[in-house]
C-alpha cells in the first residue's frame, strides 16, 4: 500500500510554503495561527487551499490573500490554485499551533 504519492507530497510543499505568509499585525505565519484547514491537490484541478481569518472583517484579509497568491505563484509556478476563505469552524485560539502559541506568549 502506497501512502505517500506526487499528490502528497505537493500538499505538503503547499503546507511548508505558507509558513512564508505572515499576519501582518501579530507577525506570525498564517499556518502556526491555524487559518489553513486543508491543502489538497491533484493533477487535474491543482491545489486547493480551505482557509479561513481570525475574524470576518480582518482588515489585513487583502494583504494575506495577496501573500499567499505570490508564494504560490513563485513557488508553483506550473499549478494553478485556488483560495476557499470559509467562516466555518469559527477560528479561535485552540487552532493556534505550539509555536504558534510560543511566538504569541499564549505557552503556560
């Protein structure tokens, strides 16, 4: 049984490139705030990206989108992409990873 394939291994390169993307107000990456929700990919359809923001009327939603359309541009230049923003589950707190939580002082 095969696990890890083409497919896998462009999610997981999505993943490991998105930690470039930074929030501009708290300065951490959108990956370790837990905004992604899931990273699939295929041959046919490219990479998809469910998101979602910290909160709906995030003023820096722009700058984020436009971050992330760049290092996805220049790091897959031959896959198209798409960016679903969705607003369920609610983001809170407890999606924020360890060194997330380290780089905001949220660690006890």
């Amino acid at each position: 049984m095969q696990v890890y394939n083409e497919e896998n291994k462009i999610e997981i390169e999505v993943y490991d490139s998105l930690k470039r993307v930074m929030d501009p107000e708290l300065g951490i990456n959108i990956v370790d705030l837990g905004l992604i929700y899931k990273i699939t990919y295929t041959i046919e359809n490219g990479i998809h990206i469910t998101m979602t923001l910290s909160t709906k009327g995030c003023p820096m939603s722009d700058v984020i989108m436009d971050q992330m359309d760049s290092v996805l541009s220049e790091i897959f230049p031959d896959k198209k992409h798409h960016i679903e923003l969705v607003w369920e589950p609610v983001w809170n707190t407890s999606f924020v990873t360890p060194e997330g939580k380290k780089a905001l002082g949220l660690t006890f």
